[in-house]
C-alpha cells in the first residue's frame, strides 16, 4: 500500500537527491533535503484539506486532480513561479533568470541578494498574513492553549490580522531606510521597494482567499441545489440529470482545489527563498515536496482518516508565522540557511509528538475521559 501510493515520490527523492550531489556536492544535497521537509510540512494541511475535498468527487475527476493538478503544482507553483519571482524583482525575463542561474551563478547570486528585500517583503506579508489568520480563529482543538486562547478572543476584532501585518511592514520599512541612510544610503531607494512590495503580497494574500472563497461558496451552493434535485426527483418520480449536476458540483469543486492549492503553494515557494536563492536547489527540493504532497492525498483518501494528528496543522502554521519573521529580518541581517530551515523541521517535529502524546492520553482514558485527556495531552 505505501509502496505503491508513495513510490513516485520515493524515485522522485531519489533523483532529485541524487542531482543535488552532482550540481553542488554535500552542502546542496542537505539544502534540497531540508527544502524537501520544509515544503512537506507546510503542505500537510494541504494535503488533508485536498483528501477531505478530493473523497468527494468521482474517480474520473480524482484522476484529473491527481494528474493535471499535479503538473500545475509541481511545475507550475513550485518551478515556473520562482523563476517569475526572480525575473520580475532582478528585472531580467525568465530565460535570461534560468540561463543566469546556470552558467553565471556569481552573477545570479548578486542580483538575488539585490532583489531580497523585496522578495522577503512580499513573502513575509503573505506568510504573516496565513499565520494570523490562523491563530485568530477560534479553534476546538488548540494547542498551545495558553497563547491559542487569548488570541482567539482577539481574532473576534475585525481586520485584526490586516491591521497587525501593516503595522510590522511599516516598522520594518522604516527601520530599514533609517538602517540604510545611517550606513551610506547604499539600499535608501529600496524602501518603498519593501513597502510596495509587503503591500504587495498583503493583497495577493486577500486575492487568493477571496477566489478560495467564491468557489467554496460556489460549490456549497451547487451541492445545496443538487440535494434539492434529488429529493424533488424523489417526489415526483422523475429522473434528474445527475450527470450534469455532478459534472457542475466536480467542475467547481476542481477549480477550487486548485486555487487553494495555488494559495498553499506560495508558502512553499516563498518561504524556499529564505533558505537558498539558487533556483536550482530550490525547484528540486520543492518538487520532492510537492510529490508527497499528492502522495499523502491518496494516502488518506484511500485509508479514510484525517484525524489522527490533530495538532501538525498547528505545527504547520507555527512554522509559517517563523518564516514569515525570518523573512522580514532578513531584508536588514542574514541569518543562516541551516537555522531558518530547521525552525520548521523543529516545530513539526514537536506538534506530531504532540499529537501522539494526545493519542495515547485519549486511549488509555477512554471515551468517558475523552474532554480531560484531551486538555491534559495540550501544551
């Protein structure tokens, strides 16, 4: 069974690994490594969030997610869009970005490091912005209570998260160009590059979750109205046109999967950017993750649980509120690749064992207990 479902992403790895050691020796092969576990563990929800949708629709329409999906994800989100990333901040067309990563890499590396500010400016933005959004949700399941609890009261403020994520692209705007004027003026005009471009990624970030709604509204209303169909047939004895409905109810339920995917991506993708600018090692680490990422869909739609590790969502978004302030204090001072990527790695890490900690209070108190051993396996 794992075999089967997991085994194009095992020879992906491999290959992708493999490549990695002939491209730039043992440093480039633990980079694709930690950028492989990055993206798979901020994808994790994504993929329970794709299996609770994807169960749902024919085996015609799961073939055309599991396969066109696939391809838009992998070489779409996670190896054309860094390159337009690239092309767009250095001003170069994607040809010359590839080509420059290629053949000059001095080169490349210079006029990455040129662009950074803007890059982890728009990054930063949109990754603060899904870490908010989160930890302002009321939530049944917490896990840090002691933080989880306050801010869910909070999150009840409106436009909380919007207000938070420009007031820190305003302090870091101006500390940057106050940094920059103190020492030469050297970066001064990048400023409102970084202001420009952290708005930037604020409204891309409310774009992607309007589209996500629309069609998640869309699609409720489409299996409202296919209900009603279906109980009026019941009625009047007459047969309804099941294909049509549900060839409109998987149509829209396709396109949604696809913006959230799409919106799932840009963790990925822009939190890549703090641990490496070579684009080389950043396609090949993200497209391993991007392949257990399909992989872990099938895998739980075909075992039919979602719910065993119940705290890795939380996990997953302490990671991104991480990159997200790594991202940011990084358009002033560097910090090591090596630290950024295993932040994630860490708090993944520390919400499974969470999880399994909750799993087993839960079964050794029984369903009597249930509510005790849950708050008692918290953090």
């Amino acid at each position: 069974m794992l075999l089967k479902t997991f085994g194009w992403s095992f020879a992906v790895t491999a290959l992708g690994l493999v490549a990695a050691v002939f491209y730039g020796g043992w440093e480039a092969f633990g980079v694709v490594a930690i950028l492989a576990v990055l993206e798979i563990s901020l994808s994790f929800d994504n993929a329970v969030v794709n299996a609770g949708i994807l169960k749902k629709m024919s085996a015609f329409w799961q073939k055309i997610f599991l396969t066109v999906g696939v391809l838009i994800a992998v070489f779409g989100m996670r190896l054309v869009f860094p390159v337009v990333i690239v092309a767009l901040t250095a001003k170069l067309n994607p040809y010359d970005a590839v080509h420059l990563a290629l053949t000059d890499k001095d080169r490349y590396q210079q006029l990455v490091t040129d662009a950074h500010p803007a890059i982890a400016a728009f990054g930063g933005m949109f990754l603060l912005m899904i870490f908010l959004d989160f930890i302002f949700e009321d939530r049944d399941i917490q896990w840090l209570r002691w933080i989880e609890r306050p801010l869910a009261k909070l999150g009840k403020v409106d436009m909380l998260s919007v207000c938070i994520s420009l007031i820190v692209l305003l302090i870091t705007s101006f500390t940057f160009a106050t940094h920059a004027h103190q020492h030469g003026g050297a970066h001064a005009d990048k400023a409102q590059t970084v202001l420009i471009a952290g708005i930037a990624g604020l409204i891309t970030y409310m774009v992607v979750g309007g589209l996500s709604g629309y069609f998640e509204d869309r699609l409720e209303e489409e299996e409202e109205r296919e209900h009603e169909e279906e109980e009026e047939a019941a009625r009047t004895g007459k047969k309804r046109s099941s294909v049509v409905l549900a060839g409109q109810a998987a149509f829209f339920m396709f396109l949604y999967l696809e913006v959230l995917d799409a919106s799932f991506s840009f963790d990925g993708v822009i939190g890549a950017f703090a641990i490496t600018n070579d684009i080389v090692m950043m396609a090949l680490g993200l497209g391993i993750g991007a392949m257990y990422v399909r992989s872990l869909t099938v895998y739980l739609v075909r075992q039919g649980t979602l719910d065993d590790y119940v705290y890795l969502e939380h996990g997953a978004h302490y990671a991104i509120g991480a990159l997200a302030v790594i991202l940011m204090v990084t358009i002033q001072y560097e910090i090591n690749e090596v630290i950024t990527g295993l932040v994630g790695v860490v708090l993944i890490a520390w919400s499974f064992w969470s999880s399994v900690r909750r799993n087993r209070a839960l079964a050794a108190a029984g369903d009597g207990s249930g509510e005790k051993a849950e708050v008692s396996s918290g953090v």
